[in-house]
C-alpha cells in the first residue's frame, strides 16, 4: 500500500466518527441543562467547577491515577470530547493527537489554552530545580533564581536575569519540551481562572453574574492561600527537597525551593547518577522523597533507603488542589524540623 493511500485512510478513521458528532453540535446548544465542558486533568476541574459551580458538567480526559505524559485516549474519550461546548487546554501531549485536533476543528469545539495564562511569569522566575548530573554550581545558581519566585504576582513583565546559566536552561526546557505543573501554583491558578470565568460567562451570558461571583471568591481564596504557603515555607528557602518526577517546579519556584529530580525527560537515572543522588541526599535537610501514585521507581527506592529518606506519596494531579499543596508543605516543614531537632540533638 503507498504511503498517500495509507495516509487518507488514516484520515478517514480519524475524521469518520466526527461526522456523526458533529451533528451533535446545535442539539448541543439548545440543551437546558449544565454546560458541558473538557478540561485534561482533575485540577483544572476543581479550577472549573468552582466558577461554574452547578451550571457547568466537567469531562476530564486524564484520570487521577495515569500519567499525562503519556496518556493517549480512547475512542471514548474521544466522544465524551465532542460533546463539550469548550475544551481548556494545559498543553499536555494528548492535545496536540491527531483525534484530538480533528474534533477541535471538526465538531466546533472551542478550545481555550490554559498554557501561557499559567506561564505569566516564566521568564522571571525559572523553574528551580536539579536533575541527576548536573554540577554543585547549577544547583547554586539555581538556588539564587529562586528569589525572584517568590516576588509579587503582578510582577511579571521582568525580563529576569540573563545570565548564561539562565539562557541554557531556558534553552534546554524548550529542545526537550519541558512542561510545567501549572496547576500546582495558587499565583498560576489565579492567571488561569481568570480566563476561564471569562470564557463561561462568553459561552452562558445569562449566568455571567454567578462565575463573576464565583470567580471574586476563589481568586480571594487562591491569594490566600499563596500567602499561606509563603509564610509556612519560607524556614526552608534555599533548601533541597527531592522527587522522583519533577513535577513540583512551579511550586518550588514560587516559593525559594530547591526540587532534586530523580527522573530526567522521562529517563531514571543511571548507576553513577544514583550514586550522586545518594551522597546529596544524606546531607540534606529535608528528609524525604515525594513520589507520585502514577509513576513507580526502583532509582526512588534505592536513593531513599541509601541516604535514609522516607518516602512520601503525594498527587500532583489530585483534584483537591488546596489540600495536596497544604499536603506537601507539611510535609516538606516537617521534615525540615525533624532535621534541625535531630542535629541540635547530636
């Protein structure tokens, strides 16, 4: 079979389905009840139902408990996909699939990025963290960006610092598509919601007054918390703590942390890298490793027993996102006070 015709039948499974979805499209706009709509994973539906509250029904395409990045769907998914009257985007890899850009464009779906809403302040403050290899300078230098993670919100036209070691990594995020946690900060919630309550009240004007209430609510609750977090962590600014996926960047940008990831694009690290890991790790103040339901690892295990770090599972695609970030600093602060009660002991 020739590679044109092996194309066009591709074309024509992915596109079939969609001709009977798409028939869906005006039943869909004479529906009385909740707007439906998709979002990727289980926080930006705690996101949406807040503002929407029970005028809006929320399809997640990715379950709690699979991994995102590799997540790819099923037909359906697909179907549940079609019938939503707008799709919020985070920019995940199931996005860009070709059945997901096929509804997009066939069923007259809206789709609504999420993605550089959240990235309002990347270039002023970098995500910190280090991976397995890199050397005791990048870490010190790292540790010295994340000073401007924990300015003001608003605060976020800065160019940031320029240094070479800012530019590589910056450059090393892009040619290995390195995708932020957005979610997982209360300031990059904020930068969100607000799209969102726009985009509903655009869809459903006649409930505009209800998700611009909902909306003043969460962004006082989402401020609130920020500044919760702020004063809770800031005993450990500077300070290590280790993961086995990055997933906590965003967080520990927003707050002077220094995450220490296992897992480097989707890699575990090698023998000597583990080695490394393990002699940072006992010297470290914060005496544990988070570890995530949807991602197991034999390198976590092996780094937590050799430098006598306790393991601790935390979700950073739990649905309550309030409470698994009032989660992690607790268990980040205690750690930490564990550590310092111990060595003035000794």
């Amino acid at each position: 079979m020739s590679r044109n015709l092996t194309s066009i039948l591709s074309g024509i499974l992915i596109l079939a389905p969609l001709v009977g979805w798409g028939c869906r499209v005006d039943d869909r706009e004479k529906n009385d009840g909740p707007m439906t709509v998709a979002v990727t994973v289980p926080p930006q539906k705690w996101l949406v139902s807040q503002i929407g509250g029970e005028k809006v029904s929320c399809v997640v395409l990715i379950p709690a408990n699979q991994d995102p990045h590799t997540f790819t769907g099923t037909d359906a998914d697909a179907a549940r996909l079609a019938r939503c009257r707008v799709f919020f985007s985070i920019g995940l890899p199931v996005e860009n699939s070709p059945w997901c850009r096929a509804i997009s464009q066939q069923s007259g779906l809206r789709v609504v990025s999420l993605a550089d809403a959240a990235h309002f302040h990347r270039n002023s403050a970098p995500p910190v963290q280090k991976v397995a290899g890199e050397t005791e300078s990048h870490l010190d230098e790292a540790a010295t960006r994340s000073d401007a993670g924990t300015e003001d919100a608003s605060d976020h036209t800065s160019e940031g610092t320029k240094s070479p070691e800012n530019e590589r990594h910056q450059r090393d995020e892009h040619d290995h598509e390195v995708f932020l946690h957005t979610w997982l900060s209360p300031r990059r919630l904020v930068a969100m919601g607000e799209i969102v309550a726009q985009t509903l009240e655009e869809l459903d004007p006649s409930n505009g007054a209800l998700y611009r209430n909902n909306w003043k609510r969460l962004r006082s609750q989402l401020l609130q918390l920020d500044e919760e977090l702020r004063e809770k962590l800031a005993p450990l600014k500077g300070q290590e703590f280790f993961v086995f996926h990055p997933a906590w960047e965003c967080f520990a940008a927003d707050y002077g942390l220094v995450q220490v990831a296992l897992e480097s694009h989707g890699k575990e690290p090698s023998d000597r890298e583990i080695t490394e890991l393990q002699r940072r790790a006992q010297r470290a103040r914060i005496k544990v490793m988070l570890v995530q339901p949807q991602i197991s690892s034999r390198a976590a295990r092996a780094v937590a027993e050799a430098a006598g770090l306790r393991l601790v599972t935390v979700n950073p695609l739990a649905e309550d996102v309030p409470r698994e970030l009032r989660h992690v600093a607790e268990t980040l602060v205690s750690a930490y006070r564990e550590r310092i009660k111990s060595s003035n002991a000794e």
